[in-house]
C-alpha cells in the first residue's frame, strides 16, 4: 500500500519537474524568438537610416583638400564597401524611401530594398529589378498605380520611372524579369500583402524610364 | 556703249565675287554621305545636327540618348526631329575614354542610361566616334547595323517572404504557453 502511494509520489512529482521544466524551455525560447524579432526590427529601422545617411553623405563628398591620399582612398572604399547601398528609391505618391542594396538576400530585405540577381541595374540600363518584403518597405506598394512615379537616385544619376503595368503572378513566374530593351524597372514582392507563410504568388511593378525630353 | 560697259562691269565683279567668297560649308541637306554610309546609317541626314570639319574630314555630329552600357560598347538613341528616337546603335570604345556629359569629362565606364552623348560620323567611311572630352584624334570604329541588346534571362523570382513575423508569432506562442503551464502549477499546487 505504502509502495503504491509511494510510486504516486513519485510520478507526481517527475510531473511537477517536467512541467516545471517545459515551463521554463517555454520562457527562454519565447524571449529568444521575441528578442530575435525585436533585435530585427530595430536593425531594419536603425540599418535603413544609416544606409540613406551614407548614401546621401556619399552624394555630397566633404572637403578632401587637407586629407592624406591613403585617406581618400579608405573614403573611396568605404563608399562602395559591401553592405553599403547604391541607390534610394522614393515613391513620391506613397511617401516611400527605401535604401536599395546590391544583393537581395535577408539581412539586405530587412534594411531596405535589393537589386534581383541577374537582371540589370539603373546606370547601366536593361530592365533593373528590386525585391522587397511585403510586410516590410514594400507593403506601401499595395497602394501603387499606373502613372505613379518611381525615381532611383544612383551615385552617378537620378533616374525616373513612370509605372505602366501592375501584375500578380506565380512564384515561379519569371517572364517579367526578362531583359527589355530600353531601360526599365521592375519591383517585386510577395503576394497576398497579408498571408501567413510563403505566399504563392509575386507582386510586379512595372515602369518604363522617363528621358529627360519627356514630359 | 555705255551700258555695255555697265553690263561688263557687273559682271565681272560678280566674277570676282564669286571667286573670292569662301565655299558654303556643307549642311547635313546636301553633305555628301557615301553610299556604304546610307547603306549602314539610313537615317543620318534626319539625325545630323551640322556637318563639321576635323583633321581634313567632314563628319555629320549626332546627337543621342545613352540606352545602354557594358561589354566595352555604349548604345545609344539618336534623336529625330519630330521628336521620337532612331534605333538603337552600338558604339565600341574603351572603359577609361572619356567624353563629355553636361560639359564635363566622364570615363566611359561612368556613364548612365538616360545621359546626352555626341558622335561624330565620317560622311566618307562608315565609321562613328564619340566625341573625346579634350581636344585628340577620334577613336573611329565601323557603323554597326542597327541591333536592340537584349541579354538572356538569368534572374529568378527573389524570395520576398521574410521569416520574421513567423519568428515573432512562434516567440509570442511558446511565452503564451509557458503562461499556461505556470498557471497549471500555481492551480495544481495551491
């Protein structure tokens, strides 16, 4: 009888550990993952305004009359370091301003915007492409019409763009990434702006380039 | 008598006139472009903008619209007069030439799409150059048939989705149920 309650005891109290420790596993990799998110949101905010801060600071080179060639040289580097942008592109309907970095991976995506591998870029012509989050910068695109205009600052050049086609099509759709060509842009994101997981299909933003003759 | 001798006089001064007067430069109307140039440049006459003289020669300057640049070639657009473009025409040339871009010198390779550029096409050879930021010989290279560049498609459909808001969903889960287990504890215990 006394074995018996003895055993209960026991399990009971393996239970209380058990739950006990899951409790606390819970805890700690809740934090980690809130912390993770948190640590993410403030590298995209803080990331976002030094990358249009160097950008624009890059525009406008200071005074290197007083400096050392080696000086000039590092300045020259860190311009075109990696991870530095090379070029904003502002929506000026949608109030959007976004850094567009050189490669379109993640820590890129979370800063800013990324040029698409493998297509062109706004110096050099052909049809230039960008990807963004949708729950991110590119949200704002949601809001997007036909005739809006997209300008690209690049170091060299302030390119505009006029948007002429808006399409959804599937994530595996490459067809509009084709070169063009004249000069185009092409923005890219997700699609639905609002779905839990990977969403199925893309969201395209088409603009032909606006000539200095154009009106 | 005497209006023959008025008559003489005209005319030989309008003789002498004529001889003296220097010869009317060559407009981009009546340049004579030669026919390996028409055959190459079609539309030469409705894209020259003057016809100028350098080192001996006469070349029609065009004027034109960067489309393109890369693999050690620019492509350009000429304007016509009614305001639309020519087809698109590559011009070979080297990375560190230099040409002017609103007046000041820029290499080839810092160039961008949309920038104003100007070249020089013999009227005798099918030949063009763009026009060199300083004062030197032109780098002429042979007219090339009109041709748009269109590279193959390489690109892939970027990953747009970011892994985030799922990150921050499972975190707000796993604290939620950690909530739960400790209120089972507290309840259990109590």
């Amino acid at each position: 009888m006394d074995h018996s309650k003895h055993h209960r005891d026991d399990g009971a109290r393996g239970f209380a550990r058990l739950l006990r420790w899951s409790e606390a596993a819970a805890y700690v990799a809740g934090a980690l993952l809130c912390s993770l998110f948190a640590l993410a949101q403030a590298d995209s905010a803080l990331g976002s305004t030094r990358a249009l801060e160097e950008f624009a600071a890059g525009l406008a080179p200071p005074d290197q009359s007083q400096w050392a060639a080696g000086r000039v040289r590092d300045y020259e580097k860190a311009k075109h370091a990696e991870g530095a942008p090379v070029a904003v592109l502002t929506v000026p309907s949608l109030k959007l301003e976004v850094p567009v970095f050189e490669k379109d991976d993640e820590i890129s995506l979370n800063r800013g915007a990324g040029l698409v591998a493998g297509m062109g870029n706004p110096d050099q012509g052909g049809n230039f492409g960008v990807a963004g989050h949708r729950d991110g910068y590119f949200r704002a695109l949601k809001d997007i019409k036909v005739g809006d205009l997209i300008e690209v600052r690049t170091r060299i050049k302030m390119h505009r763009y006029r948007v002429t086609s808006i399409d959804i099509v599937d994530a595996d759709d490459k067809r509009l990434l084709a070169d063009t060509e004249l000069p185009t842009i092409t923005l890219v994101t997700c699609y639905p702006f609002y779905y839990l997981g990977n969403a199925p299909q893309r969201y395209i933003v088409a603009g032909s380039y606006q000539w200095s003759s154009d009106t | 008598m005497r209006r023959s001798t008025y008559l003489s006089l005209i005319g030989a001064t309008a003789l002498l006139g004529g001889a003296a007067a220097p010869a009317l430069a060559a407009t981009c109307s009546d340049a004579q472009f030669s026919q390996a140039v028409l055959d190459r440049f079609p539309n030469i006459r409705l894209v020259c903008s003057e016809i100028i003289e350098k080192e001996g020669q006469q070349y029609a300057v065009v004027k034109g619209d960067l489309v393109r640049t890369g693999n050690n070639a620019v492509y350009m657009k000429f304007k016509l007069p009614d305001g639309t473009k020519s087809d698109t025409r590559k011009i070979e040339t080297r990375p560190e030439f230099r040409v002017k871009v609103d007046g000041k010198p820029t290499s080839v390779r810092n160039l961008a799409v949309g920038q104003e550029l100007t070249a020089y096409v013999k009227v005798s050879d099918p030949v063009i150059a763009l026009e060199p930021a300083v004062e030197e010989s032109l780098v002429l290279v042979p007219i090339e048939p009109a041709a748009p560049m269109v590279a193959e498609n390489t690109a892939e459909m970027p990953h747009t989705a970011s892994p985030l808001p799922a990150v921050a969903g499972l975190g707000a889960l796993l604290l939620a149920f950690g909530g739960m287990l400790t209120f089972l504890r507290v309840r259990r215990e109590s």
